[in-house]
C-alpha cells in the first residue's frame, strides 16, 4: 500500500508542476529581496528557530516570508505568532493535494526570488508546495525523488539539523551570483 501512495503522490506533484506557469532563472543571494521559507514545525512550531533565521535574513535586507507545516491534523492551539510566519497542517490540502486553506494559496501564488526548504525528512505536503511555489530560484535537500523540484540540491547526512541545512543553503546562495541581463 506504501508504494502505490508514494506513486500516486510523486505523479500528482509531477502533474502540478507542469501545469505551473512561472520563470527560471538563477538568483544569488545578493540580489533576491524576496525570500520564502519552508520549514518542519514539529510539534511546538519551533518559534526560536524559524525566528533566528528569519531575523539572520532580514538584518541582510530581505523580506521573508514562512511556511511551517505539522504532520497533525490540525495546527495546535498556543502557536506563538511570528511576523512573516503561516503554518498549515494536514487538512489544508484536498486527498489530491491541491491546497485547501487560503494561508497555502496566498504562500504559493505569491512570487519569491528564492525559496528555501529547511525540512530533512522526506514530508510529502513540503515537497509539494516546493514544487508548486512560484520562486525564480529553490534550493533543499537532494532527495531522488524530488530533483527536479530544487535548482540548488543540498548534500546532507542524516546528522544535519535544520538549523545546520539553513546555514548551508545560505552559504551556498551567497557563492551563487546572478547573471547579467544582456
């Protein structure tokens, strides 16, 4: 039953991503002023950790915006709200993972010069909402599955910790420089 889920998941983010409609192109860090963030809440919606990396962005100028997801049903009660910060549970997509709640909808139609996926595991709902995110230029974790969602695939083993996948997807994004307009 495992793998004819997994199957019908990877098709239906295949699917989505075809049907998706936005430009590809590299963005350095330097230059994105847009920023969106995907993250694994857990369950205490890890407030210290996404605002740590939040202020890190913004002190460089960025505007970011984040999406924490939980692998409950519903969100729990006595989430600490963070500025720029949406969270999501499992019933904020339909059974064929289109997004439900307005919080997803608003994330993904909105353009971002970079997005950055902070989840480890393999989490279905990130990877999709990755995929169908209207960012110029992703970066996350490298998973075989997902290649052809990221531009810029992380390397990392199973120690890594969010916190240390953030410090390399913002190290690797300001090596990265944007090309010239011609």
């Amino acid at each position: 039953m495992g793998k004819i889920k997994r199957v019908i998941q990877l098709f239906l983010l295949r699917r989505a991503m075809k049907k998706l409609e936005y430009e590809r192109r590299v963005v350095g860090y330097d230059k994105a002023k847009n920023i969106a963030l995907l993250f694994d809440a857990g369950t205490d919606g890890r407030p210290v950790f996404i605002s740590q990396i939040i202020n890190k962005l913004r002190s460089d100028g960025k505007l970011v915006s984040a999406l924490g997801f939980f692998n409950q049903k519903r969100i729990p009660e006595g989430i600490k709200s963070i500025d720029g910060v949406s969270y999501c549970s499992k019933r904020s997509f339909s059974l064929w993972m289109q997004p439900g709640s307005e919080t997803v909808k608003a994330f993904v139609k909105k353009p971002y010069e970079l997005m950055i996926d902070l989840t480890i595991d393999d989490s279905f709902m990130v990877k999709y909402v990755a995929g169908i995110t209207k960012a110029f230029y992703k970066a996350g974790a490298h998973h075989p599955d997902y290649l052809s969602v990221y531009d810029l695939l992380l390397h990392i083993d199973h120690k890594t910790t969010d916190e240390k996948l953030a410090d390399y997807a913002v190290h690797y994004l300001k090596i990265i420089k944007t090309p010239e307009e011609k």
